[in-house]
C-alpha cells in the first residue's frame, strides 16, 4: 500500500484484525529504488506529520521498529489502548529526527521505551498515561529540547531521567500516580519549571523546601495528597514562589492550617477534599486573587459562607468565589 503523497494526518481506530501499518508510510533506507516493491521513488514518499493509533490491539511491535512503517516527516506519533504494542526499546529513532511529540495512552502490555530517546532532536513533548507492564528502574534520558513531560498511573517506573534537573527547556512537569518514583535526581527539579502537578507521590521524601524553593519561574503548582513531608502534618507549609499564579491543593486529609504566606502574584486558588482544613494565611489572602474556589473542606466552606462565615469579610471582594460543602458535591 502506498500513501498520498499531500496525506498529513491518519487516524486508525479500533481496526482490531490490523496487524502492521501500511508501508507507504516512509521510506526504508535499505530497499532499492528498483525494487518491484518500492515502485517509484516518489510512491514511497509521505509528508504524514501526525499519526493516531487507537484501540489497535492485533497491531504488532515491528511496525514501529522498521522504518518503512513510519515518515521520515512524522511530527506527533499518538498510541491509545494497543494492547499489542509490548517491546519499543529497539525502535529506530535515526530516521525520526522530525518527531516532536510521543503520547502512548493505555497500553496495557507495554514494557519498554526506546533506549535513545535522548537522539530525538526535536522532541519537545512525551506523555506516558496508564501503562501498568511499563517497568524501569532507570529512565531513558531526553532529550535536551524536551518542554513538556507527563507520567500518569505507570506504578512499575522507579525513576525519573537523572539529567532530569538539567534539561533547560523542561517548562512543564506532571507525576501522577506513579508510587515506584521515590526521589527527584539529584534532590532537584528542574529551576525553570512553569507548570507543577504532583498526585500520589508520597513516597517522594525529599523536603519539599528542597527542590520547591528553588523554583523560581513557576506560575502554576497541583499538589495532591502528600509529598516531601507537604500535607503529613496539620500545618500546611508550602515556600512558594513569588512567580505563582495558579495554586491547587487537593486530598489533604491532615492538614488544618495553611501556615504560609501566599505570594502576592496569586490569582487563583482552588482547595478540594482537605476535610481538616479550618484556618486560611495569618496574614490574609493577598489582594491579587481573582479566583477563590473551595469544595469537600466541610470546616472551611463554613467559614467562608455569606454572610456569616468568619472569613467572609476577608473574601466578599475576590471577584469569584465558589464554595461547596460535602453535602452540595454529592448532590452535584
């Protein structure tokens, strides 16, 4: 099978009997241009830049370990729910120096990653979802032109990339439910970080003053459950940036207090499912919150109800303000 030529995008979805990609979609270096099989050069040929597999579970492993399956041009390589796909350590990355961005959603059997993912050049974004047979004790390093990093519900991966804190374009950062993950290399992240998510982490014991102080450009920062000793205690001590913007804090089951002081760049705070929290800052909510938003903190909610509430005079001039009781969120 040969592509169209101007062909862009392709999406396959639940083709459950399909067991490898059409060969149209790259070129192989080693076939010989007269080959009965490769017809014309210009037949081989693809400009396909983003390429969707979804639901796919006959597809095998090889199609993505021979280059005549994949563009040379490819940009965005996407593979949800293959149970299939198993092996990808021996993909070859030589011919995908265009790729930018790998997502691989819900592979069930999953249990490798291709060794030299650090040889993508341009690859700016990976994200790993739900991948339970994906077992690393050591992370393949990235690349130095990575932005964007995503694990989420991968409990077998026991690190993270030890140049993790080195990679300097690394602008957004999420770790959620991944238990196996106990440290940050070399007890640091990455000090340009814009965006934050942490969610199940709590066998990460680093002091969360060590790696979150140093956090200089962050704007946006989600915090679920415990980590580095935030959340484990009643008293809520976060050093925050004065970069931040955006601030969420969720299932904190302990906590009663929230000790620290709020940077004066806030403009949003969201506080979910913390049934223990009953005090906000000594010190106020600074002036610049423009979205207050709690739900499941049945002793807080109390507190900031119109127009009883005791913080109510300390919150009537955010500009939006959403609280729910217990009660309201079963409701909804």
């Amino acid at each position: 099978m040969h592509t169209l030529p101007s062909l862009r995008r392709l999406y396959m979805h639940d083709c459950n009997k399909l067991q490898s990609l059409p060969r149209g979609l790259g070129i192989h270096a080693d076939e010989p241009s007269g080959s009965a099989s490769s017809s014309t050069h210009s037949d081989m040929t693809s400009s396909l830049e983003n390429l969707t597999i979804y639901g796919c579970n006959s597809l095998l492993v090889s199609s993505f370990n021979e280059s005549r399956f994949l563009s040379v041009t490819l940009k965005k390589l996407e593979i949800r729910e293959c149970r299939g796909v198993k092996l990808l350590a021996e993909i070859n990355v030589d011919h995908l120096q265009s790729l930018q961005e790998i997502l691989i959603w819900d592979c069930a059997n999953l249990r490798s990653l291709p060794h030299d993912l650090h040889m993508l050049s341009q690859l700016t974004s990976l994200e790993l979802f739900k991948c339970p047979a994906l077992e690393l004790d050591c992370f393949p390093p990235l690349p130095p032109s990575i932005s964007k990093f995503s694990l989420w519900s991968c409990p077998k991966i026991k690190s993270l990339p030890d140049e993790l804190h080195q990679l300097t374009c690394l602008s957004h950062l999420e770790i959620r439910w991944c238990e196996s993950i106990t440290r940050f290399p070399d007890g640091k992240l990455p000090s340009q970080l814009r965006t934050l998510a942490l969610s199940g982490c709590g066998n990460i014991r680093q002091p969360v003053g060590q790696w979150l102080t140093r956090l200089t450009s962050l704007e946006w920062l989600y915090i679920c459950g415990t980590v580095g000793g935030a959340g484990e205690e009643e008293d809520l001590v976060l050093p925050l940036p004065t970069s931040l913007l955006d601030l969420r804090i969720f299932e904190m089951g302990k906590v009663k207090r929230l000790s620290g002081n709020l940077p004066p760049s806030l403009r949003k705070l969201l506080i979910h499912n913390c049934p223990d929290l009953r005090e906000l800052p000594q010190d106020g909510l600074p002036p610049s919150l423009e979205h207050l938003w709690i739900k499941g903190c049945g002793i807080l909610e109390k507190r900031c109800r119109e127009p009883t509430g005791l913080y109510w005079p300390l919150i009537r001039e955010i500009p939006w303000v959403a609280v729910a009781s217990d009660e309201e969120l079963a409701e909804e």
